[in-house]
C-alpha cells in the first residue's frame, strides 16, 4: 500500500467522519425513533464513505463517485428505517 492510497484512505475517512457529525442528532429529542434513525443513517454514511470514496480519490472518475451514491442511497435508507423502527420498538417498552 503506497503512500497516495493511505492518504486517501485518511482523506476518505475524514469526510465519513464530518458526514457524521452532520447528520447524527446533535442533543436529545422527544422522538426517540428519529434521534435513532439518524444515528443509523450517520453510521451507515460514515461507513460507506470510508470504505468507498478512496477509489475516488484515487482516480477521480464518476463512475467511483455514482458507486458510492449507488451504496450509500440504499444502505442509507436502510439504516434510516431500521434505526426508526429501533427507536420505535425501544419507546414501546418504556
């Protein structure tokens, strides 16, 4: 492993990380179901980017840059329903 593929391994997991504290709730709210959806969904994009955007910045293609919306749209969207209906199931025990 050269010396541009950790830097783009360190870049890639950079943007996952401020990705994640954008969208991870940022205090406690009333609806327990969407402060876990959104904490599923930061999760999933921190994941995606890190694991896919360092071939993108590798080599700067689009072809990279739509296979990390083609994971990230639907694994996003996945952790966002799962992480809401976890919230959901946990507010009904309480």
């Amino acid at each position: 492993m050269g010396l541009i593929e950790v830097f783009a391994v360190v870049v890639s997991v950079g943007f996952g990380y401020l990705f994640f504290r954008l969208i991870k709730p940022k205090t406690d709210s009333e609806n327990i179901a969407l402060d876990y959806a959104q904490l599923f969904f930061a999760w999933s994009l921190f994941i995606s980017t890190s694991v896919t955007m360092p071939q993108f910045l590798i080599t700067p293609d689009s072809a990279h840059l739509f296979m990390w919306l083609s994971r990230t749209i639907p694994f996003g969207l996945i952790a966002f329903v799962v992480g809401f209906a976890y919230g959901k199931f946990l507010n009904r025990e309480k």
